[in-house]
C-alpha cells in the first residue's frame, strides 16, 4: 500500500503508523533513531541523577552537589516529554508535525536547564529561551513554504522525483531545528559545569542531535 | 554475525595495539607489544569492578552497552550494505556514548571530557560533506550501491578525492593519541573516560575496537570499493599506519585550536561541495 520513495537514502519503510491521513514510518533509518531515543528515555525514567563533585578554587576542598527531590522530579518530566517528543520527531511522515516535536523538544530543553535555582543557569536559560523562540519562525516559516509552494506537508508526496521543494524552504528547517536544539550553545557556555543532573541534561543533547539527524534525512529526501 | 563481531573486535584491538607501537616507534622509543590493548582489554574484564558513589548508576552502565550495540550495528549495515546515512547517524550518536560517558559520573575531569566532546563536534561535519560529495557521484546512499557504482566507474578516491580526505580526518579525529583527541587529554586524567574501569572499561575498549574496524573499513569501501577479504585487512591496515605516523608527528592541540582547525577544514569542505555543486548540476 505505501511505498517510501526514498528507499535508496534511509532504507525503505519497515512497518507504517497511520493517523489519518498523516502516516508516520519506520526506516531502518528512523527506527534506530526511535530506538536511540527510546533508551535514553527510558534512563530518564529510572536513572537517579549523579550528584557532582566540585573542588574548592583555590583549595583542596572538595563536595557532591545534592539533587533535591522537587528539581529531579521536575527536571524527569522534563526530560520525559523531551523524549516523548523527540520519539515523534524521529518516526513524523508529515513536515508540519516534525516541526510541531521539534518546537516542542525546544521547549523542554529550556524546561531542563532553567529548573535550577541558580542565577547563572537561569540567565543562561532565559537566553536559550530566546534563540529557541526565534527559532521558530525560519521552522514554521519553512514548513509553510513547502505548503504554499507544493500544496502538501505530507513526506511521502514530497519525497516523491518531480516534486520541486525550494531550497529556501529546506535551509530555514535546517536554522530552526539548529536553534530549537540548543546542545551546542548551552555546551559552549560554562553553565554545564554549575548544572548537576546527568541523565536529565543529558536528554538535551540527545533530542539536540536526533532532530539534527532527522532534518538532514527530511531535506536530503525532499 | 556473532563469531565475526567476536572477529573485529580481535582485529580492533590488535589496529590499537598497532597504532600504539607505531607511534612509539616513531618517537624512538621500543613502545608496548601490538597485544598489549587484547591483553588490557582481558585484564579488565577480571579486575574489581564498582560503580562511584556519585554516579547516576543507570547511565553509568548504559552507555557501555550502547557503545557496544551502536558500534555492533554499524558494522551491521556496512556488512549488509545498508544506508550510508545510518552509518552517519550511528557516528554521530558515539558523541552521546562520549558525553554520556563523562556526565555519569559525577566526576570533575569525566565532565570535562564530555564538553570537550561536544565541543569538538566540528570534527562530525566532515562526515556530513562526504556523505553529500559521494552521493553527487553515485546518486544513492545504500552502500551496496556505491560500492556497485566503483566496480562499474573505478575508486571514488580518485574523482572524490577531497571528501577521501574529509573522512580520513574524521577517522584521525577519532584515534587515540591523535591532535584532536582532546576528550582524554592527560591534564584531565582520562578524560570522559576516568571513572570507567574494571569491566565496564573492557566493555568500552571492546566498543572503541569495533568503531575502528568500522570507520577503517567503511573508507575503504567508499572510496576503495570491495576488495578480497585480506586484501581488505591490509589496505585497513596501511591506513592505520598512516594515521598512527600523522599521531606520532603531531601534537594534541587545544580545545578551541581542534574546533577551529576542523570548522576551517569543514569550511573548505562546504566550497568544494559548492563547486561539485555548480559543475554537476
């Protein structure tokens, strides 16, 4: 019944999830993505989190950072629905439902880091809030592109040969999901350092390079 | 599939153990015997093992099986010709075993190697242009097509001949003791790595044995083409040697010295695609 016109660059469609007219497949590409995410959801769901060590500057004093129990049951919801959606991202069949989990990974990203209460973690957090928000707009904006120049979002007719996606279109999907995943600019800043609580930050950079990896097969197949 | 797993593995080791003596040999010194990393790998597996006290103990554990089970599949799909993409994908998600690996433990110097890894995911980009340069050629990314594509129009080394070396760096950015290995610098113990021992740095040295065989054989059959298997050893084996001298010659560069080299690269990368871009159509 459906045939994914793209086998030779993901592999072609293992099993199909129907929703209406919104059909969601599983590659060999977007299945091991799924599972990638699965697991790490999965250790959010039952990992307590590490308790960090930090040396005194100056000195050889040295302690573990406590996690409370409000912040770890906060920060694994957030880490939760970040993998919740992220599995979503993985298997969309359709544009504007990827760019729906990739906002939504976004939000929970921020979710994650700005559940400390410190000043500097918040700040920063306030400040991946921007870029993720920004982000939306070249995300949606690229999603309603592809609409308005093609008339569908559905992956399966544009990956179909002879369907002309602008390129424009496919660099803003790229720029937004850059933004939403917001790994590269929260690891390059030294707030990683202040925030305690791998697996939960850990789900950022998970949901940050699957969604990378997703857009690369979406806009390589359109 | 499981006794030529069990064979990588061997062959991984033994390509450490090599890139070892070959750098020591380089530097003039007599370096450990080319076994040295099976017999490391074997004495890890029987010495005490604990988790840290301040580890998220799940993690901790997890992402030595997920560096097995990633590295396993990736040699799945080369073996089965699968989609290079996948081999893409599996390659980027070694970044999260790397970070994953620091971040567990609670460790100071575990940490620092998991933001040096993700830092340097610059050295991840070459990947990505090399899958886009094969594909201007062969119109596919199944691997069996590539390599069906070669027997047919000869060695993409030749015509691809800048994203052969896009994915030689991706391999040197990956080899122990190489100018971009700053993940497990000295002056952060060993880096993501520190709390790792006992059995679960066997299990990780048994996933970094896999990764590579892969990325070895992976380069010679995309731009090489399928060759008979000792064949194909020996050639994986050159390669070896000739990353093992680049280490030797070479020192570990700073952190922000390895992004800044690999986005250049990357960057130069990204023009050559422009100009394949342009002359292909």
């Amino acid at each position: 019944m459906f045939n994914l016109p793209t086998g030779n660059i993901g592999g072609q469609e293992l099993f199909v999830l129907e929703f209406g007219d919104i059909v969601n497949y599983f590659s060999p590409y977007t299945a091991a993505l799924f599972v990638f995410a699965l697991i790490f959801t999965v250790l959010a769901i039952v990992s307590r989190p590490e308790r960090q060590v930090d040396i005194a500057f100056g000195g050889d004093a040295y302690g573990a950072k406590e996690v409370s129990i409000d912040l770890m049951r906060f920060q694994r919801f957030m880490a939760i629905a970040c993998g919740l959606a992220t599995l979503g991202a993985m298997v969309s069949g359709d544009v504007f439902n990827f760019t729906l989990f990739a906002s939504l990974v976004g939000i929970t990203n921020i979710g994650i880091v700005a559940a400390y209460r410190n000043r500097h973690v918040l700040n920063a957090a306030f400040q991946y809030g921007i870029v993720a928000m920004l982000a939306t707009v070249p995300l949606f904006g690229g999603a309603a592109i592809i609409l308005a120049s093609t008339g569908t979002l559905s992956m399966w007719e544009l990956f179909a040969d002879g369907v002309a996606v602008p390129i424009i279109a496919k660099a803003f999907l790229v720029l937004g999901v850059m933004g939403e995943g917001m790994a590269p600019f929260y690891v390059a800043k030294a707030e990683i350092t202040r925030a305690q609580g791998a697996p939960f930050i850990l789900m950022v950079h998970v949901s940050s390079l699957l969604l990378f990896l997703r857009v690369i097969e979406i806009v390589i197949s359109m | 599939m499981i006794l030529y797993l069990l064979f990588a593995t061997f062959i991984g080791l033994l390509y450490h153990g090599i890139h070892r003596k070959a750098i020591a040999r380089v530097q003039g010194r007599p370096g450990p015997p080319i076994w040295q990393e099976i017999l490391h790998t074997l004495k890890f597996s029987f010495k005490e093992t604990w988790i840290p006290k301040t580890a998220s103990q799940s993690l901790f554990i997890a992402v030595v099986f997920v560096a097995i089970g990633i590295w396993s599949a990736a040699l799945y799909v080369l073996l089965s010709g699968g989609s290079l993409l996948l081999l893409f994908g599996i390659y980027l998600l070694h970044k999260i075993v790397e970070h994953g690996m620091g971040l567990s433990s609670g460790s100071p110097y575990g940490k620092f190697g998991a933001i040096r890894s993700v830092i340097s995911a610059a050295s991840e980009l070459p990947l990505l242009v090399t899958i886009v340069a094969v594909y201007f050629f062969t119109h596919s990314l199944s691997i069996a097509d590539i390599v069906a594509y070669q027997e047919v129009h000869g060695p993409l080394l030749i015509v691809a001949f800048p994203a052969a070396v896009a994915m030689y760096l991706v391999i040197l950015s990956k080899m122990h003791y190489g100018p971009f290995s700053i993940i497990e610098a000295k002056e952060i113990v060993s880096g993501n790595m520190t709390e790792h021992f006992g059995v679960w740095r066997a299990g990780l040295q048994v996933g970094f044995a896999l990764k590579t065989y892969v990325l070895l054989y992976a380069f010679v059959l995309l731009f090489i083409g399928q060759l008979p298997f000792v064949l194909m050893l020996l050639v994986m084996l050159l390669i070896l040697i000739s990353l093992s001298f680049v280490c030797a010659v070479t020192p570990m560069l700073s952190p922000y010295d390895t992004v800044t080299v690999q986005s250049l690269v990357t960057g130069a990368l990204v023009i050559y695609i422009i100009i394949l871009g342009v002359i292909m159509g």
